[in-house]
C-alpha cells in the first residue's frame, strides 16, 4: 500500500529487504544514507539525466 505524501515530499514505498542487508547498508553509509543510495541507484539505473552509478565500497578484506 502507498501512503499518501505532502505536496512537499515524495510518496512513501514498501520494499522488502532482508534485515541482515539494511543493516549492513545502514553501518557503511549510515542510518540516513541508505534512502539517497536506493534513489541514486534507480536514477542511475532509469539514465536519469546526470545520474551516476553509486560508488561501492572496498570490499573488505577476507580474513
């Protein structure tokens, strides 16, 4: 279901994401990061004018 936005703000969307992943994605680019990240990857994804495909970071190192 789709929540209803203020004029101001864009619509709330429902995804599912394992909790293991979001809390990885939110300990590399932080609990507030992990919103603009997913909208810069479909920007990119979509070849939205000027979007560029989000940085990954160094994969860590296997211990």
């Amino acid at each position: 279901m789709v929540s209803r936005a203020k004029d101001t703000h864009t619509t709330n969307r429902v995804i599912r994401i394992p909790d293991d992943d979001w809390e990885d994605l939110g300990r590399i680019v932080g609990d507030r990061g992990r919103a603009q990240l997913v909208r810069d990857f479909i920007a990119w994804y979509l070849h939205r004018p000027k979007a560029a495909q989000p940085k990954r970071p160094a994969k860590p190192s296997e211990a």
